[in-house]
C-alpha cells in the first residue's frame, strides 16, 4: 500500500505565497479555524508568537496550505515559513499542466507576479519555465 504525502515549499511569507499559487492553479487557501488556535493558546499549548493575522484573521505564523477545491483528497500543497531567503536552483518543481493555453496562462502568471525564466520545446512538447514571486521555479506546459 502507497502513502499519502502533501508537497512543502520553504517560504519566506508562507500565507502570501499560499495566497498566490491558490490564484495561479484556481485553488483555494484552507481557510483557519480561529477558534481552534484560540483555544490552544489560551489552554498553554501554543504561543501567541505562534499566531499572526493575515488579512484579518488569525492564522499559524509557520504555514499555509491550499488544496484543489474539486478534490480534496488529491495532495495539498503546504507553504511554511523559514528565515532564509531562496539562493539555488529548485531540485524539485510544479508542472501546470494547461495544454494548449500555456503561453496565455504564462502570460497571466506573469501579470500576476511571476517571471519568465525559459521557454522549452522537445519534439511536441513545449512549456514555459517560470518562477513564483518568491523565485520558486515552476512550469507551465
């Protein structure tokens, strides 16, 4: 038997990131149970540290995930917060996978804060190599 596992991108602001790859893919940011993270923080097991707002609501400072909304039992993907900055090329990266609309998805992409780092072609296969506003590189083909 398999196991299940989420995708985990280091991030220097976990909930903006999550925020724009939710847009890109037309996913959605898990939303946060408030009361929840009150209630531990209030029972001594998490810090207010731990805590942050983030467009109003209160939120775990150390992540943020997002799932595809349609099928929520498909691998989310989890932004969570270190302190340094992204310095090397990724070892591991996302494909969009869009078919043939990958130059006009690239091109929203890149309206929306991501960079065009390369365009590919290998026999019928063509895709643009882009990077999200934190510099994570990712495909669109």
């Amino acid at each position: 038997m398999g196991y299940e596992f989420q995708v985990t991108v280091d991030s220097e602001n976990p909930h903006t990131l999550a925020k724009w790859w939710a847009q890109a893919l037309g996913w959605e940011v898990e939303p946060s149970n408030e009361e929840f993270i009150r209630g531990l923080v209030e029972a001594g097991h998490a810090q207010e540290s731990d805590t942050m707002e983030f467009e109003g609501v209160l939120v775990w400072r150390e992540g943020q995930a997002i799932r595809d909304p349609e099928h929520p039992e498909r691998p989310r993907v989890l932004f969570q917060l270190v302190p340094e900055r992204k310095t090397v090329k990724n070892r591991l990266h996302l494909d969009i996978r869009v078919g043939d609309a990958r130059y006009e998805v690239a091109e929203k992409l890149e309206q929306s804060g991501a960079t065009v780092l390369h365009r590919g072609r290998q026999g019928p296969s063509e895709w643009v190599t882009m990077a999200d506003p934190e510099g994570n590189e990712f495909c669109v083909s």
